[in-house]
C-alpha cells in the first residue's frame, strides 16, 4: 500500500453493535482497518472496570459478563433522542445499565458513579477506530467521513457530529449506511441499474432504492426504523427462555444481571448458529439457586423454526417498510435490478428466502453484509480528497418530513419526505402583534400531521426583527438542508433587505 497523506479522509461504519474504518488508496482501491489479532469491527461497547480503567471495543466485551451495569451497548439507538420518548422506556427495560434525562433534553447514561452524554460514548468509539486506523497507517488520522443510518433525524446526524468534535475528529461529511453500501457495491462497474439496499444491522433497519448510472447514485426513496436490529432478534429469543424457566422452576431471573449477561451473550450465538443448522442447544450451567441453595441449570432446545416463530412479525415489519418504500419510489418488484443485503441480521435464512419469493430471484451476493457500509465511506472520503480522480455524484434524500408548527398545533411541511438533498425553501412569514421584535419557530421532523407527534428538532428564534404594526412586516425564511441531511436557518426583512441571525436553542420540553 503506497505512503498515504496525513490528510486522508477514512470511513467510519459506526454501528450499534459494531463498528468499522476503513481507507482508500490509489485508483480506489479499499484496505479495511485490521484491529490487533485480525479482526476488522470493534463491538460497539464502552466500559469501566472497578478499578476505574475506561475500556472501549473488545476489552470492553471480554468483561461483560462480569460487569453488566458498568458495560454500555447499543447507545447508537438513544443518540439525539429525547429522554422522554418511549423509545428510551423500551430501551430501559432491555439493557442493564441505567438511562436518566440529561441538560440539553437529551439521555445520559451512568456508568461506574459518573454520567455521560451519548455523544460521548459515541466520541470514544469513533476515538478508538481514529486511533486504531492512526497505528496502522502511520500518521494520527484527523478527518472522516461516518456513515448514519438513512432514517437518522436532522438531530441524530448533528449529535454524531458533535461526536467527532468532542474527540478532535473532523466530521468531513455524514453519509447514508444504504447509500454508502451502494458505493461500495457499483464503484468502478460502469453499471446502469436500480439497486434495493436492505439493511438490517444490529440495531437499525433501512430501505433505500438508489439507481446507480456509472459514477451517479440517486436515492428515490428510503425508510426505516431505528428501533428494528439484530438486538430485537436476541430479544425475543431472550424472553422465549425466561418464560420457559419461569413455568419450570418458578425463578424470574430478569432482575439478575449477571444472570441475564450470560443469557444474552448466548442468545446472540445460538442465533447465529441457527443460521448454518437447523438446531441448537441453549444450555447454561449454574444459573442461579433455589431457596434450599441448589444449583439450577438453564435448558432449552432451539430449532431454526422456534426461532423463525418467534421472530416473524421483526421480519414482517421490515417487509412492510420496504413495501412502503417501494411504493413511494413508484415501483414493483420487476423494477428491481438487484437486491442487496447489509447487515448481520441479513444471514438469516428466512429473510433471505422471504425476499427471493418476494422479488423472484436471490438477493446479490455482490457486497460484504458487514464490510459494505465502511468501504463506501472509505471510498466517498476518497472522492472527495484533492488528489482524487474519482469523482461521485451522490443525489441523497430526506428521510422523513420537516416542517414548522402552525397556530393550533397542525405540522406545516416545508420539506416532504423523500425531498432530495441539498435542497432549499422559501417560506413568507410576518409579525403576529405591533412592534414585535422576535419571531420564534418551533421546528419538527416526521411524517404525523400533528408538529407534537413528531420529534422537534429545535426552537428557532429570529432576533432583530423591524419593530411595526402586525402584518406590516414581510419576512421570508430560508430553509436549507446540505448533503449531509442537516438544517439551517436564515431569515431577511423583504423590504429592508436586512438578514438576521438565527439562533437555534435545542428544545428542553
């Protein structure tokens, strides 16, 4: 591999359950980022050890078992959330570690007798990846471009911004896991054809229809769910086997952490194993005790049917989305040139067999489930670098609507779901009362017709507005949402011509 510059642009895959980096050289050529021992993704997973040690990646994983409540996972999915979503109850009752409301109307989480921002576990991993890929390629690398799932809000994106800021990592630019997977999957083919990325990770799920025409990847249209992953899988596998030693011995073992550690650790593998067999034991010795203090073992035959039961209506619902997707791109099944898997959860057999029957031909082997998302990023940090002779045009949409709360609580759109990006509007605005020197603006993002059922992106106040009698002052708002999905505000007095200053004040409701 030729001498890179220190100004090399990585890509970071930074998933729920792992994340990955990896560079682009050359005529683009992609090299992933080898961690010590060969593997090529860190889990996902931030620690503190009872001596205080902060542990991040496998060091963290190796300890789980031992240290539940100290040992954080999956915090992708409550990054840029509110703490009084129901999505953060959901998520309270599946982890071990403790969730609480945060200053800036966001989650912490505590670990070890401290407290920390999403941000800043999201900071650590990304930290570790920069880190890991500076000792391998010989100079500290200090810009990325990091991929986020499609479904990701305005908000979510500028918190894992946020997140390379708090480590010194320059955030070059936010991409989409589908459209990142498509890079990586038609860079260098000279293809014409519509791709359907679906990508079911571990913690996310998205849809994307992109039509690739050589060096142009055009979204039409995306959709997801950011709380539908492997982990929901595990989930259920997990709640089958409690019920089950609850009914023979009468035990509930929910409130055992370390108990439900090693239950949760086996789950993720005996689900992988039914990947490749058709059954598998669930056996875990010295569970716990009963009240006479006799050891209790766990034992449970699973077969690759039990678990398809047990989790058909998570594949369903994925179906459903893509359905809905599909229908918003315009198109059916025969429009589809190729179907592309992302995702570790995408191995399991039954998706793959659903989505055969549904589109009447296997999905493309064409991409590596787990490597695809980080060589496009690898790849679109390549392009965008000075010494580059790629050169991409990556025509990307909006996720889901954003718009402003109307008198009486409506959701005025001003741009719909599915609008493409970078994009820009106009809206005409005027003051409500005489001499009125501010005009606020509450901002939401989602497709409900009511602004309070969706999430609120912030509250925007324009200062400096032209004091006159209501109705007398004519305002115009420009919207503009840049490549990376991210929002910014400007507005201008029409008949004085003056700009004035936004400031945006992240809502604490």
């Amino acid at each position: 591999m030729e001498r890179l510059s220190p100004d090399t642009i990585i890509g970071i895959d930074l998933g729920t359950t792992n994340s990955c980096g990896a560079v682009a050289h050359g005529d683009g050529q992609v090299k992933l980022i080898p961690y010590k021992g060969g593997e090529y993704t860190i889990p996902s997973i931030f620690a503190i050890d009872d001596k205080g040690n902060e542990l991040i990646g496998h060091e963290a994983k190796r300890q789980w078992q031992l240290n539940p409540r100290n040992t954080l996972y999956a915090t992708k999915r409550l990054i840029g959330r509110a703490p009084r979503d129901e999505v953060v109850d959901t998520m309270q009752q599946s982890v071990q570690y403790r969730l609480h409301a945060g200053d800036r109307n966001d989650v912490e989480v505590d670990c070890h007798g401290r407290s920390f921002s999403i941000q800043e576990i999201a900071s650590r991993i990304l930290a570790k990846i920069r880190d890991v890929a500076s000792d391998h390629l010989g100079f500290k690398v200090q810009r990325a471009v990091v991929t986020v799932p499609a479904y990701f809000t305005d908000r979510q994106r500028q918190a894992v911004k946020e997140a390379g800021a708090l480590v010194g990592l320059e955030v070059v630019r936010i991409i989409n896991e589908p459209t990142a997977a498509a890079l990586a999957y038609g860079i260098g083919k000279r293809l014409d054809e519509r791709v359907l990325v679906y990508d079911l990770g571990g913690g996310t799920f998205d849809v994307s229809i992109i039509e690739i025409r050589d060096r142009v990847f055009e979204v039409k249209a995306t959709g997801g769910d950011i709380f539908l992953g492997g982990i929901d899988f595990d989930d259920a596998m997990i709640r089958f086997v409690l019920d089950d030693f609850r009914n023979k011995h009468g035990i509930d073992l929910s409130s055992d952490p370390v108990a439900m550690q090693r239950i949760k650790d086996l789950a993720e593998r005996t689900k992988i194993d039914l990947s490749a067999r058709t059954e598998a034991p669930f056996s875990i010795p010295f569970i716990t005790m009963t009240p006479q203090g006799q050891p209790l073992n766990m034992d449970v035959r699973f077969d690759r049917k039990l678990l398809e039961a047990l989790t058909q209506h998570l594949v369903d619902r994925s179906l459903k989305i893509m359905g809905g997707v599909m229908v918003d791109a315009g198109i059916t099944a025969k429009d589809i040139d190729e179907v592309m898997l992302v995702g570790g959860q995408t191995r399991m057999p039954i998706i793959q067999e659903r989505l055969t029957r549904f589109f009447g031909k296997p999905p493309s082997k064409g991409v590596h489930p787990d490597e695809a998302v980080g060589i496009g990023a690898a790849l679109y940090g390549w392009s965008l670098q000075e010494s580059s002779d790629l050169k991409l045009q990556l025509l990307d949409v909006i996720p889901m609507s954003i718009g402003i709360e109307q008198a009486g609580g409506a959701m005025h759109v001003v741009f719909p779901r599915n609008a493409a990006i970078p994009n820009a509007r106009t809206i005409a605005a005027t003051n409500a009362v005489d001499r009125q020197s501010e005009l606020a603006m509450r901002i939401y993002q989602g497709d409900q017709p009511w602004s309070a059922d969706n999430e609120l992106l912030g509250e925007f106040t324009f200062s400096g507005v032209r004091p006159g009698r209501a109705g007398e002052v004519r305002l115009e708002i420009l919207f503009e949402v840049n490549v990376e999905g991210i929002l910014t505000m400007s507005a201008r007095d029409l008949d004085t011509g003056r700009q004035m200053k936004t400031t945006v004040r992240i809502s604490t409701r």
